[in-house]
C-alpha cells in the first residue's frame, strides 16, 4: 500500500498589496511506501517530539504535540531526519519539508532544504 501525505505553506497569493503575503505557494507530498515504512516516519517523529521538543524539561511526561516547520529549531529538524524517512504523524514531516522548500524559495534561505533536497522527486516552479 502507498501512503501519500500532502501539506502546504505560503499563501495564495490574492492578496499582494498586504507586507505579510509571501510570493510562493508551496505544496509538498510525502510518498511513503508499506506499512513498515509508515510506521518507522511517525516513530522518528514522536520521537523527535519527546527528545527535542519538550515544553518543560524537568517534566518528562510534557512534549510538544506537533512537529511543524515555522516552531521547530533546524538542530530539532536535523534530528529527526537522522531517522529513516522510511519510519498519521508523517503529515507533520510533510509541514517541515514544505516549510523548508518554501524558504528557500521565499527567504532564499537554504539551510534546512540542503538537508533533504537530494530526496526531492520532483521539484517544479509554475509560472504565474
């Protein structure tokens, strides 16, 4: 079976005279293939969600609930994708993967992209 996952960042873009609207909309689908693999992605994320991104330290039992690209510190991302992509929390691996190329496109910014972008399938700029 194939497990597809689809998130989205920037905006539509109906809106230019607003400063906040960015000039890209990125939409970003993770392929993920068999169950095993499904099951290893959102074992990599709670995971990186109950090592990296606790809320209170002290408390053990209190960690961040969601893994999302704008909330998450690039050491955070870089730990999660030292697990194997191939491990329903995958759509929050989704949002850090459209956040990073969203960046990049947006901000020029390239840090968290170069991580991944060698798994990158498919990469297309529309015209507008």
């Amino acid at each position: 079976m194939h497990y597809l996952y689809l998130d989205e960042s920037g905006d539509l873009g109906t809106q230019f005279q607003n400063s906040g609207t960015s000039q890209y909309l990125v939409i970003t689908v993770l392929a993920i293939e068999g169950e095993v693999a499904r099951k290893s992605v959102e074992k990599a994320i709670e995971r990186t969600m109950k090592n990296k991104l606790r809320k209170n330290p002290r408390r053990r039992s209190r960690y961040a609930t969601e893994l999302k690209g704008t909330n998450t510190e690039l050491t955070d991302k870089r730990y999660f994708y030292r697990y194997d992509l191939h491990e329903s929390k995958a759509l929050q691996a989704v949002d850090l993967f459209a956040w990073g190329i969203h960046r990049k496109y947006e901000l020029r910014d390239l840090e968290w992209y170069d991580m991944f972008q060698e798994k990158l399938a498919y990469e297309m700029i529309y015209p507008p």
